[in-house]
C-alpha cells in the first residue's frame, strides 16, 4: 500500500524526498493566514469503543477538569503570539467526547474569544447519550451553533457488530425539537459486513426524520492499531453501494457537501477538515498553517506536564515544500468535491494550471472531474476513486502516525 502513496507523493512533489516530521517547535506565525479555523481536542468517553482510532481515554471527573485547565493554559499560550484579535471562521471541538465536558465549553469558548473572532459558527461532537434537553441547552448557552452526534446506524445488528447500546430515535428527536441547533449532524460508518443499501437508505432516512438536517456517512476503517474483529468490506462492494447511496441521496435533493457527507437545508455544514489553516489545542491536535503541520502529544498526562512546565505540548512538525503544502491543501479541497483555480492562485501565488495542469487534465480524461470556469467538480467516479485512495492514505500516514504517537509522547522524528 505504500508503495502506491510513496509513487504518488513523488510524482505529485516532484521530489524523492519523504514528508518529515521533526520533535521540534516553531512559534506558530498564523496572523497573516486567511480562512483559518481552530480545533478542540476532548478526549474523554464514558467507554471505549474497540474500532475507534482516536486519541481518548476513559473519563474521570477529576482528570477531565484538570485536563481543561491545561487546555486554558496552551490557549492563553498560543493566544498571546498575536497583539491583535484575529478573526477566525469556525471553532470545532472534537474528541473523544466533548460533551462530557459540556458545562466547561464556556470557558473554553470564553478564553478563545479573548484572542479570536469566530465567525462562521462553533460545533461540538455528541455521543446519542448526550443528547439530553439539559447537555443541548448548556451547549446552546455556550455559544455552540452545529452539533454532530455518533450514530454509527440506528440498527440493532451494527450497534451490536460495534459494541454500541441501542438508541431511543424517538427520545432523541424530542430532545433535538426542544433545543434547535443551525447544524444536526449524524454520524454513520458504512461498508459493514453484509451491509446493504437498503440497512444505509433506512438509516438516512430515519436521521432526516429524527431532527438531523445533515448526515455524514464515513467507511468504515479497520486501523491496525485497534482492537476490532469487524473486516472492512470488498472493493467492488464497497464501490456499489457508495454510489447507490449517492446516487439516493442525491435523488432526494440532498445537498453533496463533500465525499461523505449530505445536507437537506443549505446553511446546514460540518466539517472540521476543509479548512485552509487551522489551529488545534488539545492532546492529538494538529495545526495547519501555510509552512508547517504540527501535532501535539497524544498522552493526556504528558501534556498536561508539558503545559504545567510553561512548555508547548508538540509532538512532531513537518517543515512543508512548497509542493508538499501544494498537496496537503489539494487533498483536502478536493475532499469537498470542488477545486477552485481561483482559490489555489490566492492561496499560492501561482496558477493550477501551472503546477498540476497536467494532473487535473488527466484526471478530466479519465472522468473523475468536470471543468467549468476554473472549478473542477468531481464526478461519481473521482469521487469513489478519491475515497479508495483515501484508504491508502489513511493507512500509509494516519494509521503509522497514529500507531506511533499512541506509544511515544514524544518521538524523535518520522519519516512518512
Ligand atoms: C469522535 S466520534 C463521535 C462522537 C462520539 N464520541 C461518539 O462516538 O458518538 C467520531 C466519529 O468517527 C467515526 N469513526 C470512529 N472510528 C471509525 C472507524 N474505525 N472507521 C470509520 N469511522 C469511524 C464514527 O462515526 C464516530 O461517530
Ligand atoms: S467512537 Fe466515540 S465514544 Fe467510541 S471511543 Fe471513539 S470517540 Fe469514544
């Protein structure tokens, strides 16, 4: 498999060199970045579910509280690089799960606002246990605007396939009534064995009925690291049913927001990934600027006394080529399904055209992309093969990155 990632970042940085990332620190200059968002890392969950690759650990009270104290601290941190109030567009804070530490968000957001302007709104991950009149209030008083919440799927057999209790739809749609939010979200995992079109169709369905006005549908990952016993499924399969249920989706007049996920109302949105720059605080953040991408340890006692020493909690940083952001920006752009030359000239300073004219022109004649006016718009194809690609990716950087950082706070370096 890495033989097809390590091919593909040769040819598309031009350069044999490999992405790496070193145990060191740089003052985070994000000033002058336009389109930045920021990130939360909560890692904490009431239990631990044995598929899921994130950083989290199981939540103690006492650990949760001083866990925030330290992310106060890294934000007063980071915060006080800039002698001016930057305006940012979303705050998203992702776990773990967040909402355990719902009557702390405030502080969080609080202190955050000291130094940033969010204007495009702030979302937070919900476990469906979560999703309590009293936990969607305290949220909403906080500020909080887009919720997100993990179904997995509304199915008895998958939930238990997962290990996840079953879900009372009906409580959980009284409770989303009563405290309206701009963004529902809900989380699926497809390309569960045996799983149909018809187990993903009644799925979404029952989500738009129960209050979501967005749902994202993600493949299901078998990350070497975890414990789970569940296969991921077959190629063709795989590619059968993500096109049945787009082409579903699509029929209904949903809204194609990026590779897995769908809207029914406009302004609803969702997504901590497609960002330009962001900032992340927390144990796992990770940090995207225009030069560099950094990531914070992955111990929440590490960090914690990293922080408590006046020290900043990085793990690894790659220093990028300006190919190498070149890449990393049109990965993640092109997970929403549209590249704007527009875009990519402002980011850049230089045309597409210029730096990857012949890709996108081969991509064209393949079918994976449409051109008009500059914006490539994925086709059904691209977006299936952008998705098998994904896989790779995810298992040639993520899942070794990962994999590392779960054993070593504080590696020396590492070459992807
Ligand atoms: C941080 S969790 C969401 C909030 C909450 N902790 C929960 O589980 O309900 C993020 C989402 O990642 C997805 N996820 C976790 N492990 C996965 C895997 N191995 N493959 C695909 N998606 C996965 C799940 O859909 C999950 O809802
Ligand atoms: S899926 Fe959600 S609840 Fe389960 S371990 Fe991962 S973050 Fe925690």
């Amino acid at each position: 498999m890495s033989v097809i990632t390590n091919l593909t970042r040769m040819w598309l940085t031009r350069s044999i060199k490999p992405f790496q990332f070193k145990n060191t620190s740089e003052k985070l200059l994000y000033t002058d970045c336009e389109n930045l968002g920021l990130y939360v890392h909560i890692p904490f969950c009431k239990n631990i579910c044995n598929f899921c690759p994130y950083c989290k650990t199981v939540y103690n009270e006492e650990k949760c509280e001083s866990y925030i104290e330290s992310l106060l601290q890294e934000i007063h941190y980071v915060g006080k690089q800039s002698t001016e109030k930057k305006e940012v567009t979303s705050l998203y804070f992702g776990g773990g799960t967040p909402a355990l530490a719902a009557n702390r968000i405030k502080d969080i957001i609080k202190a955050l606002e000291k130094y940033f302007i969010i204007t495009d709104g702030m979302g937070i991950e919900l476990h469906p246990e979560n999703v309590t009149i009293s936990t969607l209030q305290t949220l909403k008083d906080s500020g909080i605007t887009k919720i997100s919440i993990g179904i997995q799927s509304f199915q008895t057999k998958y939930q238990s396939m997962l290990g996840r209790e079953a879900i009372n739809a009906v409580a959980m749609a009284q409770a989303l009534a009563a405290v309206p939010f701009e963004t529902v979200s809900m989380d699926f995992i497809f390309a569960l064995p045996l799983q149909t079109y018809d187990d993903l169709k009644n799925d979404i369905d029952t989500a738009f009925a129960n209050g979501a006005n967005h749902v994202a549908i993600y493949p299901f990952i078998d990350f070497s690291f975890t414990e789970t016993k569940v296969p991921a499924m077959r190629k063709n399969e795989k590619q059968k049913l993500l096109d049945e249920i787009t082409v579903y989706c699509l029929g209904k007049e949903l809204l194609r927001t990026s590779i897995w996920t769908f809207a029914s109302e406009k302004h609803a949105c969702y997504s901590s990934m497609t960002r330009d720059n962001f900032l992340g605080f927390g144990c796992s953040a990770t940090t995207l600027l225009k030069d560099q991408f950094k990531i914070n340890t992955f111990s929440v006692e590490e960090y914690c006394k990293k922080i408590n020493a006046g020290e900043i909690p990085t793990s690894l940083t790659l220093k990028f080529s300006l190919r190498q952001r070149m890449i990393y920006y049109l990965f993640w752009t092109a997970y929403s399904t549209k590249v704007s030359s527009n875009d990519f000239k402002k980011f850049f300073g230089v045309s597409l055209k210029k730096m990857y004219g012949l890709e996108f022109g081969i991509a064209k004649l393949l079918g994976f992309f449409k051109e008009e006016n500059g914006i490539y718009s994925m086709t059904l194809k691209g977006a299936f093969y952008y998705h098998y690609y994904e896989n790779f990716y995810t298992f040639a950087y993520i899942d070794k990155m990962w994999g590392l950082l779960r054993k070593e706070a504080f590696p020396k370096e590492m070459k992807l």
